[in-house]
C-alpha cells in the first residue's frame, strides 16, 4: 500500500462517522484485519454485531475509507488513510467550522477546559510550542 498516493488523496474522502471511525480505530492498531478480527476487538468494549461490523465495513470501503482485499474467503480490511491524516482532516473541518479557522480558539478552548490537562501533556504541550517557535525564527 503507498502511504504517499493514500495521503495525497485524503481530502477527497469523506469524512468518517462516529461509528466509522470506531472501526477505523480498530484497524489502525490491529493492521489489515478480517471482518471478525474487528468484530472481536470492537466486542471487548461494546455489545456489537458482527453483522452490523460487516455492513459498516461494506458502506465504509463504499465510501473509499477501507481498502478491502477480498483475494482469500475472509475479505481483509485497511484504512485508506493514515490514523494522523484522518486526525489532520478531522481538525481542519473542527477549526473551520466551529471556530471560524481560528487554531489558537481551539486550543484556548481545550485547554480551558473543566478537565485540566496532565503535567505530561502540558510538557508535550511546552515542546510542542518550542519547536514551532524555532521554525518560525
């Protein structure tokens, strides 16, 4: 699979569900995976049915957000796109629409939050801002 040509064509996909992109998780940390495989590891959290894991995955792979090998019986599964372009895509849209392209909106937003950050993802945080601060200099 090109992980380049796949990201290039990311922005012409659309964007995943809630439901979506709950399976798309699942074969980002399995790897290319079978209808049951997702199934099982979607199960250990949910009650879901493998049928209704085979129909997302089938609108899914519709849809191009699944790549679907179907060369053996038990079809396997891939996401098309990366776990961090998906997460780029996602946060373009969130900016875009509901804080009006304003990234520091959005991080003010997070960060002000009931739910106060860790001293480690303050420290990710802190380096973060470091190494942009560097590039832009």
């Amino acid at each position: 699979m090109n992980m380049k040509k796949i990201i290039e064509t990311s922005d012409a996909l659309p964007r995943p569900t809630a439901a979506e992109l709950g399976i798309l998780r699942a074969l980002w940390r399995l790897g290319p995976s079978t209808v049951r495989q997702v199934h099982d590891y979607l199960s250990r959290d949910d009650s879901v049915g493998y049928t209704t894991v085979l129909k997302f995955l089938q609108i899914m792979h519709r849809k191009r957000l699944v790549e679907r090998d179907d060369s053996e019986r038990a079809h396997v599964y891939a996401p098309r796109v990366s776990k961090d372009e998906t997460q780029r895509q996602l946060m373009s849209h969130l900016i875009d629409k509901a804080f009006d392209g304003s990234r520091s909106q959005l991080v003010l937003q997070a960060l002000g939050d009931s739910k106060r950050a860790t001293p480690e993802e303050l420290e990710q945080i802190r380096s973060l801002l470091a190494r942009i601060e560097e590039n832009h200099s």
